[in-house]
C-alpha cells in the first residue's frame, strides 16, 4: 500500500483549499472482479490540454479515488504507445514527463507503453471502462513514487 503521504503533492487539488471532508483513497488493488480497481489500467475518454472539447479514448492507470460529492472520483495516470524517449528533450520543454511501463493487456498489440507522470486525470466512476488489466506491483509502485516528485501535479 502507498502511503498518502508519499502522494501529498500528486494529488493536491489546484483550486486554492480543499473541500471539507474529501479524502484521498491510494494503493495496489487490483481484482479480477469485473469492476475498476487502484493498479488497473482502464479505457476512459481524456480530454485536450486545450480543454476545447476535443480528447482521445486511452488507456489510464488508476492510481486512487478521491471522495466527491456524488461519491468519489478515480485518480489516473494516462498511457501512450508512443515513444516520447526519441523526443524526451521537446517533451521535457513542455514540462511533460513520461515512464516507461512495458506491455500488457491493455493494448492488443501488446505495444510498449508509457505513462504521463505530470498529468492527474480525475475521472467519474461511469466514465471507466474496466478492460481487466492490472500493471504489476513493482512497476505501479515506480510510478507511483516518481509521479508524487512532481509539483505540477494534482
């Protein structure tokens, strides 16, 4: 289990305060279970940066759940199959940071993928679509722990 306070600044809202009452949910859950758990990578829709409306259905790894008062929302971390290591110094300009997490199910090429460490996605629990594959525990751990070096996010 991660603990919470390894994760402070991943998952600080960018709004000035938190709303009283929320809590954040971290850790390696996953369960072949046929629903969405923390460790999994799952299909959502992900909007632009540009927030124009436009975005790309994409696998996202789910790294925690934050109370909302609907109930709660997932944290995720979304992947490419792109290979940002040949454009890592253009990336990096952009304040865009990528890891590497190997293959798995959620791609059916079974690709090598990478996950964006500086980019919180905030997801409503009906925008998931749970595709059964989960990143192992060391991997998610890595990602985890370099993903709350960040500043920039949450």
């Amino acid at each position: 289990m991660v603990r919470l306070r390894d994760l402070r600044s991943l998952l600080r809202p960018r709004r000035a305060g938190r709303a009283p009452g929320r809590r954040d949910t971290l850790g390696y859950a996953p369960r072949a279970d046929g629903r969405a758990d923390v460790g999994e990578v799952v299909w959502a829709w992900v909007p632009y940066e540009e927030n124009d409306g436009r975005g790309k259905d994409r696998p996202v790894l789910l790294v925690g759940q934050r109370r909302s008062a609907r109930g709660f929302q997932w944290l995720g971390l979304m992947l490419t199959s792109k290979d940002h290591d040949r454009d890592a110094a253009d990336e990096a300009r952009w304040g865009r940071q990528w890891m590497d997490v190997g293959t798995g199910d959620w791609d059916r090429e079974r690709r090598p993928s990478e996950v964006r460490l500086d980019r919180l996605i905030v997801l409503e629990p009906d925008a998931v679509r749970r595709e059964g594959a989960a990143l192992d525990r060391a991997t998610f751990d890595e990602v985890v722990r370099a993903a709350s070096a960040l500043h920039a996010l949450g």
